[in-house]
C-alpha cells in the first residue's frame, strides 16, 4: 500500500515533448483512472509510473520515496498489460509464480499464494494450462493474477479490457474494481473508454495531448467540464455545443454553451431555441433524438422512451434549465 | 481454410511442374543413381573396365581407419563450426536487438560476410595467417606465438573452423534477430517488472521462445558444416596436414578426383546421402510442430 505522487512529469521523445507537465498525488487505495484519446500521452504516462519510460524532468515518488532512478522490479509496482503479457511458454501456475521464484521465495509459500490468488480469480482448474489454451477473459485473470500474488503497493493497469467483447469487458470490469477494493491496493488504470473511466475510478485524470485537462471525481468532471475537450470527451452521446449568440445569451463573453443531452427537452411551450428533427435513435430505455439547428449545429436530445416521440422532419422547440447550462 | 486450386486436365499442372522436375532429375536423380550405381563397383587403374564388388566398398570404408578418423575429424569440425557460428551470431543479435540509434547501418554491416563465396572467404583468411606473410601471424609472433598451421593440424583445424563460421555468422545473426524482434516487448517488460534481471529475463523467457529458430539453425548449421565447406577447406589447408582437416565431403573429392578410386568415392558419398537425408528428415519433424509452446 502506498502513495503516488507525479510532480511536474515531462516525457520528450527526441525533441518531441508529448507530456506537458502533470500533477497529482494519489492517495493510498484509491483508484486513479487516466482517460484519454489515442495519442494523448497516458499510456506513457503510466509507463513513467512503472519505469518502462524514463521520465524527462519532473519526479516519480511512490510511498514518498523519489522512484525516478529505480528499475521496474524495484517499485514495489505490478503491471497488467493490453495484451496480458503472459509467458506463452509457462504454466498458468508457472506464470504466477515467476516473480516470486526470481524473488527466491520458498516453494511453499508459492504455492500458498499462487493458489489464493487462483482462488480469488476462479482459475483453480486451469493452473496447469498453457496460456494459449485459455479464453481471452481467463488469460486476463492470469494477467491480474500475476499482478496479485506479488502483492504489490500499486497495480497498473494499460487498457486491461480493450482486447475483450463487450461483454465480457463490463464483467472483468466489476471484478477489477471488486479486487482492488478487496486487496485495498492503489491502482493507475489507463483506458480510452469513458465509461470505464466513469464506473472505476475514484478520480479520473482526462488528458488530452499530453495535458491533464481535468482531475476529479467522475461526476464532478462530468458535471462541471472544465475545458470543452473534456465536455465533449466525457459522456455519451457527448455534450452539445451551441453558439452562445445565437441563443441570446448575453450572460458569458464565452462562444460557446455546452449542454448535455439529457438536459435538453423538447417542449411545445417557450422556447429558448428551435430545429428540425433530422432522425430519433430509440435504444430501448431510451430515445435519442437529433436535432438540427438553423445555423447548421447538430444537437441530441436524450429523452425517457415514455416521452412523445416527434416526427422525423417536423419543427421542434428546445429548452433547457440555466442550471445545466456550461459556458467555453 | 486451404485453398485449392482445380486444373481440368493432366497436361497444364504436369506442364508447371516439369521445369522443376527436369532440374531435380537432371541434378540430383541422376547424379545420385550414377553414385549409388557405381559405389558397387571397383574400376581397374585404367578406367577401361569395371568389378562388381556388392558391398564391398563399403566394407572397406567402414573397416578403414582413415575414414573412420575423418568421421571423427567431421564430427568434430562442424560441432565448433556450427556453435563459434551460432554463438557469436547469438551475442551480436542480442546486442543489436537492444540498439535502437544506427542498427540498420550494424545489421547491413553484419550481413555483408554472406554475400562473400566460401572459396574467397578462404582465401581472406589464407593470407591473413598465412605463414610468412600473413598479418595475425606476424603479431602472434611479436607475442611469441608461432603460428603454424600448415605443419600443426589443430592449427589447421582451428582455421578452416574460424574462416568457415565466420561467413555463417550473418546467416544466423538474421534469424536470431528475426527471432528476438518476434518476442512482444510487453512480454520482456512483464519479466522485468516481475523482478528478472537481463540475464534471468535471456535464461528463462527469451531463450525458450529462441529455441525453434535455435533448432533451425543447428540443423541448418550442421548441414553446412557438413557440405557448404568444401571451397574454404580446399583453399586453405587442402584438407591438411595430414589429413587433419579432411572432413567426409573433401575425402570424397581427395579419394575420387585426387586417388582416382572412384568406385569408394561414390560409396563415400552414398553414405553421405544417407546422412544428410536423415538431417532433413530430422528437421522437417521439427518444423512441423515446430510451434511448441
């Protein structure tokens, strides 16, 4: 169990810096999700953390201690990877048992802890199985598993689910989140997935090129977008950005008003704007419908499926609370 | 699924495949029956006529100290001709997989030697131990060292290994590099996170995942050592001194073309055919489970 704290972290890559600088000192325990387009610099954010970087200037420290210097096996750290990194020539056992072996821990003992964590992740039947013969989903537990039974300060985590179906994703996707609770352990999580991002983290670093555009709790950055970056990358359908001229709101130097779909409604009263719906989306629970503006701007309109659904090419009134209304 | 394609007739596939058949009979079928024809045979000195002896070449061979020595000197040659080879080519690789600035210049640097024909490999390394003028020669007598390796047969040996193994160097340097490269990095990060140190991570996760290309290579290797070898031998030692350096191939050239007993050359080589047929079936066994992990 420890602390990680990032002090002014840089990364340049031959001239190139792809980190501008990043701060955060994560508590002991907490889940710190970094979230982020393709390209945004978190996956060698993370690897910084886990020392596969060097890092360019700034500092590394986990429980307090300046990490900058060490090696990866001398950060107390575990690491999944996207693709689970399993030793395709070793024995489920063999492969959880590898680090601890390297460590010269007694052979009891590695089977007392590789059979706990194979316990804990339901791969007792499979532990004398090469990874190759497993599932996608059961490899992802050996990956955890082999994370686990070094018991680690800080678990790292680089797009763990992106490989898997849909499915199964939101199910490893509860089982992460029990475990790190469980093991009580401070975990860094790098997806593209906003949802992830929303349902696991405790606090959510949302990058963007290199930059920590927000960190905060999942609902107070979907809440409270500080940039538009963040508004549009964060929720979905994403938010909807209006030209703040157009709809006579004289309350904000800024261009832009964001709105989240499920703010807008549809009304047959007064209106603050108005457009023809193009399509409606039903999803079941419910409905989407897009809107578009005079001015060409597409807006999305997400309503309950019990509400009346309008007519695909027919005029529609918007409106909206002023309360739910951000400005860019 | 595998893809078949159909021909209608019989003349259009038999057609494709005949260019390779002519070269393969023309070749090989012919070379080799005349061989296995006449190692049953005992010529007079003349070449005017022929005994029919059976086996009897072979028993001879086979009762012959001098062919069982050269079995001895082949085994011997192309052990250390396949493993200075795949040793050296082994370390370069793994220095060249962990380069990242300049290792196309030091991998077309590295693969040069290939292109240079055994024969004049041969040579390049005759004149740089040559006896009186070679330049190595010169600097191990300054140590005190007298190099002599037309009169010390493992100084023979010793060369014709090194000039031998060094042309295969790029061979092997290629697949071991291909086959480090073919490792996921994420997989020696995993190794180094679970605590494993270079030569741990080469001991227990790189060298397993190398050993189908190791094997390719050793079985590659040997059949070089064993055949391709003729022009450095014949360049430098002549097979020398005293036959410390006659390996199999050459003793078929020396005894054939040289003695003039063409009747225990061509049995010479009817066992050398059974040899390399067993190394290829070896190695197709090999390769067909070739994944083994």
């Amino acid at each position: 169990m420890a602390t990680v704290s990032l002090d002014n972290i840089r990364k340049t890559f031959s001239k190139t810096e792809v980190i501008h600088g990043i701060d955060i000192d994560i508590a002991d325990g907490e889940f710190i999700v970094i979230v982020g387009p393709s390209g945004c610099g978190k996956s060698t954010l993370l690897r910084m953390v886990a020392g596969l970087e060097t890092v360019t200037s700034g500092e590394v420290r986990i429980g307090g201690q300046r990490v900058n210097e060490r090696e990866p096996m001398d950060r107390d750290i575990a690491m999944v990877f996207q693709n689970y990194a399993l030793y395709p020539h070793m024995s489920v056992f063999d492969n959880m048992a590898y680090g601890l072996k390297i460590a010269g821990r007694s052979k009891a003992e590695i089977a007392e802890r590789v059979a706990e964590a194979a316990k804990l992740l339901q791969l007792e039947p499979y532990l004398k199985r090469r990874p190759r013969e497993l599932s996608g989903g059961q490899r992802q537990r050996v990956a955890m598993g082999r994370a686990i039974v070094r018991k680690p300060s800080v678990f790292l985590f680089d797009e763990p689910l992106s490989n898997l179906d849909a499915k199964l994703r939101v199910q490893m996707r509860l089982e992460i989140k029990q475990l790190q609770r469980r093991l009580g352990v401070t975990a860094l999580y790098v997806t593209h997935d906003q949802v992830e991002a929303m349902t696991l983290a405790d606090r959510m670093i949302v990058m963007n090129d290199g930059r920590a555009d927000q960190i905060g709790a999942p609902l107070e950055v979907y809440a409270n977008p500080r940039t538009r970056f963040v508004a549009g990358f964060i929720g979905s359908p994403p938010m909807n950005f209006l030209d703040a001229g157009l709809v006579n709101e004289p309350a904000s130097e800024a261009a832009t008003l964001g709105i989240r779909p499920e703010h807008l409604q549809i009304t047959t009263g007064e209106a603050r704007t108005g457009g023809i719906v193009l399509y409606t989306e039903a999803l079941g629970a419910e409905t989407l419908v897009h809107v578009k503006l005079p001015d060409g701007a597409m807006v999305t309109v997400r309503q309950d499926s019990t509400a009346a659904l309008p007519e695909e090419g027919s005029a529609v009134g918007l409106t909206w609370s002023d309360s739910d209304q951000v400005f860019f | 699924m595998e893809k078949r394609v159909t021909f209608k007739g019989i003349w259009l596939p038999l057609l494709l495949v005949l260019p390779q058949l002519v070269v393969t009979a023309v070749f090989f079928f012919y070379p080799a029956g005349q061989a296995i024809w006449q190692s049953l045979f005992i010529p007079d000195p003349f070449g005017l006529s022929m005994k029919f002896v059976g086996l009897g070449n072979f028993e001879y061979l086979l009762s012959n100290s001098y062919y069982r020595a050269s079995f001895v000197t082949t085994a011997v040659f192309s052990t250390l001709v396949t493993l200075v080879s795949m040793g050296v080519a082994l370390y370069l690789a793994v220095l060249a997989d962990r380069l990242i600035k300049g290792s196309g210049i030091y991998r077309t640097l590295l693969i040069w030697p290939y292109a240079v024909a055994p024969a004049v490999a041969g040579v390049l390394w005759l004149f740089m131990f040559n006896t009186r003028v070679g330049v190595v020669t010169w600097y191990l007598g300054l140590l005190g060292y007298d190099w002599n390796h037309v009169l010390n047969g493992n100084e023979a040996m010793g060369l014709v290994v090194v000039a031998s193994a060094w042309g295969r160097i790029s061979y092997n340097f290629l697949f071991f590099l291909a086959g480090l490269q073919a490792i996921p990095r994420s997989v020696i990060e995993a190794a180094a996170i679970d605590g494993a140190r270079f030569w741990t991570r080469f001991r227990t996760i790189v060298w397993p995942l190398l050993s189908p290309t190791t094997f390719f290579l050793l079985v590659v290797n040997i059949v070089y050592a064993f055949f391709e070898t003729f022009g450095v031998i014949h360049t430098i030692t002549g097979g020398g001194p005293q036959q410390a350096t006659t390996i199999l191939v050459y003793k078929v050239y020396s005894d054939g073309f040289v003695g003039q007993d063409l009747g225990s050359s061509a049995a010479q080589s009817v066992i050398l055919l059974f040899i390399v047929g067993l190394l290829t079936v070896v190695q197709f066994r090999f390769i067909e489970r070739r994944v083994h992990y």
